[in-house]
C-alpha cells in the first residue's frame, strides 16, 4: 500500500512537467526536437551558445508561460471542483457553483466596457469572483450557520443575476469592438499568457491550491454533513470557510487570467475518483495533477488543429466529454 | 460523567422538553424512550454540543458543557447517528478514521497511530476484515457497526446512540445491542441510546447492565429509573396510548428474562379473542 500511493504521487507530480516539457516543441512556429534542446541548455550554461532572439523568445515568453499558466489553470479549476464536491457533499457540483465564474465574466465584461480595453479585465474579473461567491455565501447563510443546500441556493441565485448582467452587457456594448472581446473573453483562451499574469493570476492560484492541499483530510470530514462532522469535533464554520476561501481564491485566479473554462472543475474530479477513489487526501491532488494535464494537451490540440486559435472553453467539452465516456465504460465507474 | 440539571429548549416558540434532569454514570446504559416526535433527539443534540439549552445546565464532567469548544466535546462524547447519509463510497477505514479529527490538528492526517486506533474500534465491533471495502456496499447493519466503530476510534468515554438499530433486520438488530453489550462490558463506556423499543433496555438489563430507562413524554421525563421499575403496563399505557403485557420467564441458566408484548392500542377496533391468556 506504502510503496503503491509513493508511485501513485510521484506520477502525480511527473506527469504535468511532462505535460508542460513536450508543450514547448508544439506550435505554429517550427522549432525542431535538438532546437529546443539547445534553447533549454542555453539557459543553464550561461551565455555559451550564441542562437537568435526570436528562438529564445518563442520559448522563454510565449510557450512555457503559456504551459505553466495552463497547468495552474487546469489544475486550480478541477481541484476547487474536487473540494466543493466533498464539501457540499453533491458530486455533480461543479468549481463555479458558488457563481464565481458568472462574477469574473462580469467584471471582465465591464471592464471591457469601461475602459474599451483588456487590461484592467484581470483585476474586474478576480474582484468580482470574489464578490460573487461573498454574496452566495451571505445568502446562504441563516441562523449564523450555513447549511450546504442554501449555499448552493445562494450560489445559483448568484450566478444567474451575473449572468444577466454579463447578457445586459453585451446588449449595451458596441458591437464592432467591444462585444468580440467580451464574447471571445468568454469563451476562455490562454494565447494571451505572459509572465505579467503569474503576479495577477498565479499567486491566488498557488495559494489557494497550498491551503486546500493543507486542509484535503478535513474534507473528508466535512462531506459527512455538518452535524456528523461537529460530533467529531471539527469547528464546521471555519473548516468550511478556509475551504471556500482558498477555492474561491484558486478559481478566481484562473478565471481572470484565462476567461471561464467549463468542464474542466466538473470532470475532472471525477476521473480522480475512478483512478484514485474517493479519499480525498489522494483525491485532492490527483485532480490538481490531472486538470493540470488535461488543460495542456486541450490548449495544445486548440493552438494545432486549426491555423487559427480554437477557445479553449470549446475544446474542453469537445475532447473531455468522449474521454470522459471512454473511461466511464473503461473502469466501470470504479465503485463510483 | 454527564448530567443535565433543569434543562429546556424551544425552537422558536414551540417548547421542546422543559425542566429535565437526569445523570449518567460510568459504565451505565441510559435509555431514553418515548413516541415519535417527543424530543429524543433534540436532547441528544444538546449534549452534543450542537445545540444549546434555553434554560438550565449540561455538565460534562462537572464542566459546563457551554465552556468546552467542539473539538474537546468530540473527546467526550461520541454520536452514532440515526441516519447516515452515504454520498461518496469512502473505504470502511477511511470513515473510522474520521472518528480520530478531533485528535488531530486542522492541517494534518491521519497518523500510523490513528490507523492502528482504527483497526482496533473495527475489530472490536468484528469487521476487521471489511478494513478495505467501500462502506456503501455494506448492509444497513453493517454499516450500522462501522459508525459504532468510527464512534469507538474518538476514544471517548461517553457515547450517545440514536436509533442505532432504526431500519435493521431481526439479526442485525441483535448483532448491534450484542455490541453494544461487550463495548460496555470491556470499556467501561456510558451509552445515552435514544430508542423505539423499550424492549431494548429489558434486553440489556437482562444481560446484566447496569441499566437506566427514561420515559420522555408531554416535554419532560415522566419516570427515571431501572426497566423493572419503570417499564410497567400502566406506564406504557400513558406514555404510547397502548395495551401491553409484561412478561417474564427464567431461562435455563437462572436468570430472568423480561419482555414487552405489546397487545392493541387503546382506540384499537381489532381485540384479542376473548379468554386469550398470555
């Protein structure tokens, strides 16, 4: 069994690097395998190989930030979608279920708006995720306790006010500049990732990953519902607050930098329970590992199966949904 | 070990149980009987710690129940719920070894101790063998059992039972009072069981247990004592509106053994024949 969960981990940690080495060679611009190489080495050997900027600038700016922001996307989306499904102890709720994603669209459609640009979308978007998921959460809760159902009732009323509003917005935007942005926006694509984003995206995603990797026992706890978990001596108000927390910060922080990506907080969790079962200590981080994965090879088949770019919110359902069937009929469901 | 002194509670503006006192003492079973509705568990919640009394005190320990935070409740007290609502098909391990949280600080697992702690509460209750299967293939006895063993790996010295035998078959039932029986037997554990069949304090008393029974009716306990006493026609009469007969014989080894039987309700149209003699 000891040996077994050690392989099991180091797979875990291995296959995203992996993910993320083989994303350098594959792209409209042709770099070959011992090009790649080179580049790469050149970067620990200091300054002994003399080769072109713009070889080095595919790599170092455009792909690898593009991978590792990929992996921290994939993997906050489905790790959040693993916590809330153990937290509200429903298997069909989803990363976004306490409207953060409809928040983030939002504010990333009035910023859009406002100041008929891009660049102030990051701060709107992660701002207003956040505020979403405060209201649900204000919502839900009654008698100074918040039970899982009226969270998820917050959570819906919420989302559908945001989405209203994200529909008001595109209804008043000027439909030659600002409404592409915002519908393309929505539709979630990383073409943009630039180093810039790990300081705006990149430390909400890794703390909030930390915490709910810290906290991925009391989980299990949690999901046995609120008066179980009290019996045992769990202070529910504050458990279920660091895991809101540190979800709400991953899946924000994913949002803002990639626009909303569907699926991936869904399924993914769900493959992890037909690979690793239900225990959320392996659970956690096989759906961080696995989301980090999946969302690489999808922005990777995005940016090659067409000269132009495919949004990745597309391609997420498209790919994921067959492979997600293939596996069900594979495993069985897995005692799932 | 656990006392409650005066206590009331009322949800909103409809009263639940008012003035109620009683105590439990170490190695006791404490029975508490009554008809649907009457309030069993919301007193059980109230030791708990979940939720809290209007009026009066708990004493835990000779502490008020009000000063001790949950996680050190969950030392004291242990619950096995009625209804466990199976969402995710943890393994059998896996859910005794949430008996152990209380134990453990916010950020970590579960240790090799606490595995080793599991292991023994599973043995104890006799599913050693179950360790590694997912909890939502058991039966409902079973699984009845893996939440007596979660409920043991707390280590506490109390452990409040509601329904525990709620929706279990003929064997399975016996199969938990047995437990039950050997737990009080070789730990010294209190029990508080919250149950539908006063049977059940007959039953443990007939075994020997130091047994106390309380008939919780109209908002307060209408008689506190032991099962000879207090379970008799007149009592099950007033607190469930029905004809009974208590019986009682030796078995073969000298001791007595007695049992409700239940006969009609008192509106009942359908009679025994006449003459019937039990």
């Amino acid at each position: 069994m000891v040996i077994r969960k050690k392989i099991i981990y180091a797979i875990l940690i291995l296959s995203p690097l992996i993910c993320i080495f083989f994303s350098l060679f594959i792209g409209r611009f042709p770099l070959s395998v011992p090009l790649v190489a080179k580049i790469l080495w050149s970067k620990l050997a200091i300054g002994s190989i003399y080769l072109p900027d713009k070889y080095d600038t595919v790599i170092w700016e455009i792909r690898m930030p593009r991978a590792i922001l990929g992996a921290l996307v994939g993997g906050s989306l489905a790790i959040s979608g693993a916590a809330f499904q153990g937290l509200f102890r429903n298997p069909l709720v989803s990363s976004g279920i306490l409207g953060v994603s409809s928040g983030a669209g939002f504010g990333a459609a009035l910023a859009i708006l406002i100041f008929n640009s891009t660049s102030y979308t990051y701060i709107f978007a992660f701002c207003f995720g956040g505020l979403a998921v405060l209201l649900s959460y204000l919502i839900g809760r009654v008698y100074n306790t918040t039970p899982a159902i009226m969270l998820v009732l917050g959570g819906v009323i919420v989302s559908s006010v945001f989405s209203a509003l994200i529909s008001f917005a595109k209804y008043v935007a000027d439909p030659y500049n600002q409404l592409p942005t915002i519908v393309f926006w929505l539709m979630g694509s990383l073409a943009s990732a630039r180093y810039h984003d790990f300081i705006i995206g990149g430390i909400p995603m890794a703390a909030g990953i930390t915490g709910l990797i810290a906290i991925r026992w009391r989980i299990n706890v949690l999901s046995m519902g609120d008066k179980e978990a009290r019996s045992l001596g769990i202070d529910t108000a504050l458990n279920k607050g660091i895991v809101i927390i540190c979800a709400t910060l991953a899946t924000a922080g994913a949002v803002c930098v990639s626009g909303i990506i569907g699926w991936v907080g869904l399924v993914m969790p769900h493959i992890g329970r037909m690979l690793v079962g239900n225990d959320n200590r392996l659970l956690i981080p096989a759906s961080l590992s696995l989301g980090a994965c999946f969302l690489i090879i999808v922005d990777n088949l995005g940016r090659l199966i067409t000269g132009s770019e495919i949004p990745l919110g597309i391609l997420t359902a498209l790919v994921g949904g067959p492979f997600f069937v293939y596996l069900l009929k594979k495993t069985k469901g897995g005692g799932w | 070990m656990i006392e409650v002194i005066n206590g009331s509670f009322s949800y909103e503006k409809s009263g639940v149980f008012k003035n109620l006192s009683f105590q439990v003492n170490k190695g006791e079973i404490f029975c508490i009987v009554g008809p649907n509705g009457c309030g069993k568990t919301t007193l059980l919640d109230c030791i708990l710690g979940i939720l809290k009394l209007d009026e009066g005190e708990i004493l835990i320990n000779k502490k008020q129940i009000k000063e001790i935070p949950p996680r050190e409740i969950a030392k004291e007290v242990a619950y096995v719920p009625q209804i466990h609502t199976k969402t995710f098909p943890y393994t059998v391990l896996d859910i005794v070894l949430m008996g152990r949280a209380s134990h453990m600080g916010i950020f970590s697992s579960p240790s090799a101790q606490d595995r080793d702690i599991a292991g023994q509460a599973l043995e104890l209750v006799g599913l050693a063998d179950f360790m590694n299967r997912p909890y939502t293939q058991l039966s409902g006895g079973e699984g009845q059992l893996v939440m007596i063993a979660r409920a043991l790996a707390q280590k506490t010295p109390v452990i409040i039972m509601d329904e525990p035998t709620a929706h279990l078959d003929f064997k399975h039932e016996l199969t938990v009072l047995e437990t039950v029986i050997q737990l009080v037997r070789q730990t010294g554990l209190s029990i508080i069981m919250a149950t539908h069949f006063p049977n059940h304090a007959f039953y443990f008393e007939n075994n020997g247990i130091n047994t106390s029974v309380a008939l919780m009716d109209q908002m307060t306990f209408s008689a506190v004592g032991r099962p000879t006493e207090i379970l008799s026609e007149d009592n099950l009469m007033s607190l469930y509106q029905i004809n009974a007969k208590v019986v009682s014989c030796l078995l073969d080894n000298n001791t007595e053994l007695r049992q409700i039987v239940p006969l009609n309700t008192v509106n009942s149209r359908v009679t025994f024949e006449e003459g019937c003699k039990i």
